[in-house]
C-alpha cells in the first residue's frame, strides 16, 4: 500500500527543485496540477521533481510548468501557497516582454480560466441540481425556492467578467481591484439599461456599442491586457507620494474608453465569431467536434491544452445555452478509467494491479491524470483502446447531438447536467454514448494488451 504523502515536505521540495522561491513568479493549481511560471526554466529539475513521492508526472506547457498530482491537489496546493504567499501582482514599471507565440496564448488563457474553475463548477453543479429537481417534479419553477437558488446558480455566469478580470490582472500583472471595477463597468445596471433601451449611445463624442457583456469572455480580457500597459504608463510619470491616488483615477479615465468604443465591441465580435463557427459546425457536422474531442483528449491531457478551449465553450454556452465543445471528453475519460480497470484484471503484477484499480477508479470520477501517466500511456495499447472508445462515445453524442448545459460534465457524476426538460433523450443519449466508450475500451484492452513479464 502506497505510504501517505507529507504535502508539507513535498512542497518544500519542489519549490527547491523549480530554483527556489525567488525563481517562481507565479503559481496556482486545476483538478489535477500544480502549474508554476518560473523567471528561469534552467533552474528547474524536471527529474528531481517526478521523483517526488506524490508526484505522477510533470511537463512544461508553453511557459508553464505543470506538476500532476492527481485528487489531492488542493492539500498540496495549501501547502505550496502557504511557502510561496499570495501571487506578487505588483506592477512593474518594466516588466519583461514575452515573445509572442501560441504557447504563450495557451498559458494565459490557463492562468485566467483555471483559477475560476470552483465557482464555475459550484454554480453549474447548482445548475444541474436545478435541472434534476424539476425534471423530477420535486421542485417548481413557479416556487420562490427555484427563483432564488436560479440567480444563485446563475452568479457564477453572468458575472464571469468580474471573476476573469481579477484572474486576469494577476495574469497581466496589473491591479485585480481596478479589473474588477472594469468587469463591473460592463455589467452595471445602468449600462444594461442602455442596452435593453436600444437608443443610439455616445461617449465623449464617440459612439458605445450596446452588448450584452453578462457571461461574456474575451471582452474583459482584452480590456485588462489594455489596462496592465495603461497602469504600467501611469507608475512610470507619477510620482510615488501620489500614486495611491492618481494611478487608479487615471487608469480608469484611460481605459474605460478604449474598454467600451474599442475593446468590448472587438471583444463581442469575436466571441459572436467563435460560437457562430460552432455553431455551424454543429448545425452541418455535428459529429466532428465530439469525435475529435472523445479521440484525443488523452493527448490534449497530456500537452495540458485541454483548458485552452475554455473561450470556446462559454462563447457557445452564452450564445446557444448549452455547449459541445468539451462534451467528446466525458466519454473519453470513462473510457480511460475503464481501460485502466482491465488492465487491474489482465496484470499479474501486484504492484500495477493496486495501481490500476486506484487510478481507474478516480478516472471514473474525471480525474484522469493517475490512470493516464501511471498506466494506459505507459503501457501504450490501453491508450490506444481509450482513444478508440472515447471516439466512438463522441461519435453517438455527435450524431445524437447531445448537449450539455454547463462547462462541466465529464464524468458520470455529472449527468444531471445532460438533463433538459425540452429532450429527455439527451440524457439518455448521453448515458448510451457512455456506455458504449466504457464497453469498447474494456474489451480492446482485454484483447490487445499483454503483459511483456511473466508474474512476479
């Protein structure tokens, strides 16, 4: 049986190995994963630190260095954060200019939307409950209960702005607090109030486009990327005695401008943009994007790009409703967990035998990570049973056009978000395609995999 984990002494241990406190300038967690951004990558011991007990694997994403721990996350984390302290969002005067490059997309995309995953998770739990409630007859549309417990589960969503442009500062290095009040600014009561209005609206002179920001993405990111090269000006001509003052006042007056005659329009086209090009995917090829997904999440697991569609899916999810971007992986991951069970059953090894049922049995709940580093991609035929099982499930979902009305769902514990009271075979279908992934990878793992040592 696997000895229990001194998270304290982990953490002190990878923060020696990634070159100390001083070489980390960022650092936050996902299901799964520690991810750093470290100041010299030379500095840090990839080997050292995959030999950790407690650590599955590590890799680096872009800029980023990611360290999989599997469902104990969270303890590992609170250790790190207690060593390291909250997140330096200090603005530099001269911070360092990154090359630009698609890595280095992907890794602000995970520094924003990761952070966000608990309330995103909480409200679209509380969305499903919903779901389940009244599908169920136990709960009223019509009652105050379903009111209240509606606007709650719908928090999350409508003010997602506010919650990305905070992560977003931390990103960008600038002030969360001045982010947020840019979030606010484009879901205030009185701006929505023009927009519901539909009159022509100026602003110094200069025409505002009337969107509807609530649930929207890539508005507030574009507007805080403004905001950390205003607020950075700023620091550089103010003198230090008065900046607590100026800085705030004027990077406000600057920015909230460009945020809503420039940026927030741009923003709002280009999200309209994203999910219209889902949208038509799915209304010509719906099959395509579940197929894809349910084939190769393993690999976007394993390059840590799984989160970098998160724009894509709350682009659908607040254009349609329902999203199917992400949907190919909950089929995916039931079928790593059943794979990895076979191979519990096929092994004459005690050791992997232990290993698999554990790792399989969190694979069934979506943390697939252990399963995946610890068995199918070290042993290779499972993986390719998985990819084949995770296909063929988004493959039904696709032809079935199966939706979820949440960012959630990946697993079986999520099924109460498949539920839709319009269609109650999406749920069904979504429990077929399941099934039909779990079935297939079993079988093609019982049938290809062998072991290539006798019993220990």
């Amino acid at each position: 049986m696997a000895a229990k984990v001194n998270y304290d002494e982990l953490a002190d241990a990878i923060i020696e190995r990634l070159g100390g406190k001083d070489n980390i300038s960022f650092h936050t967690h996902c299901v799964t994963r520690l991810r750093f951004n470290v100041k010299d990558k030379s500095l840090v011991d990839k080997e050292g630190i995959e030999g950790l007990q407690g650590v599955i694997n590590s890799l680096w994403s872009g800029e980023q260095y990611q360290i999989v721990i599997g469902n104990t996350v969270n303890e590992a984390y609170e250790c790190v954060a207690a060593k390291l302290g909250p997140v330096d969002t200090t603005v530099s005067e001269d911070a360092p200019k990154k090359k630009f490059s698609f890595s280095t997309i992907f890794e602000i995309i995970t520094g924003i939307f990761v952070p966000a995953i608990p309330a995103i998770a909480g409200c679209g739990l509380m969305k499903a409950l919903l779901s389940l409630l009244t599908f169920a007859n136990l709960l009223s549309t019509e009652s105050q209960t379903y009111y209240i417990l509606a606007f709650v589960a719908d928090s999350a969503f409508y003010f997602l702005p506010m919650i990305l442009a905070f992560n977003a500062a931390n990103k960008f290095k600038c002030s969360p607090m001045l982010a947020v009040v840019l979030g606010g600014v484009l879901l205030h009561p009185q701006f929505s109030a023009l927009v519901s209005a539909g009159e022509p609206v100026h602003f110094l002179g200069l025409p505002v486009t009337l969107a509807n920001y609530a649930n929207s993405v890539i508005p507030i990111i574009l507007i805080v990327w403004l905001q950390s090269y205003v607020e950075r000006a700023i620091n550089r001509v103010i003198p230090k005695p008065v900046r607590l003052v100026f800085v705030p006042l004027l990077t406000l007056l600057i920015t909230v401008p460009f945020a809503l005659v420039v940026l927030g329009p741009i923003g709002t086209i280009v999200g309209n943009a994203l999910a219209t090009g889902i949208m038509s995917l799915e209304n010509t090829m719906p099959w395509l994007i579940p197929t894809i997904f349910g084939a190769v999440s393993p690999l976007l697991v394993m390059t840590g790009m799984h989160t970098s569609f998160y724009p894509a899916l709350f682009a659908q999810l607040a254009t349609a409703g329902y999203q199917t971007v992400a949907i190919g992986m909950l089929p995916s991951n039931m079928a790593q967990g059943t794979a990895t069970l076979a191979v519990a059953l096929k092994t004459k090894s005690a050791e992997l035998r232990e290993l698999a049922i554990s790792a399989g049995t969190s694979a069934l709940f979506g943390i697939t990570e252990p399963a995946l580093y610890g068995v199918t991609l070290k042993l290779k035929k499972p993986l390719i049973a998985v990819m084949l099982g995770g296909g063929l499930g988004g493959l039904y979902y696709g032809l079935n056009k199966v939706h979820c009305f949440t960012p959630g769902g990946t697993a079986w514990t999520g099924f109460a978000t498949y539920i839709d009271a319009a269609n109650p075979m999406n749920v069904v279908h979504m429990l077929i395609g399941m099934v039909l992934a779990m079935a297939v990878a079993f079988v093609v793992t019982m049938v290809i995999y062998k072991e290539d040592k006798p019993a220990e």
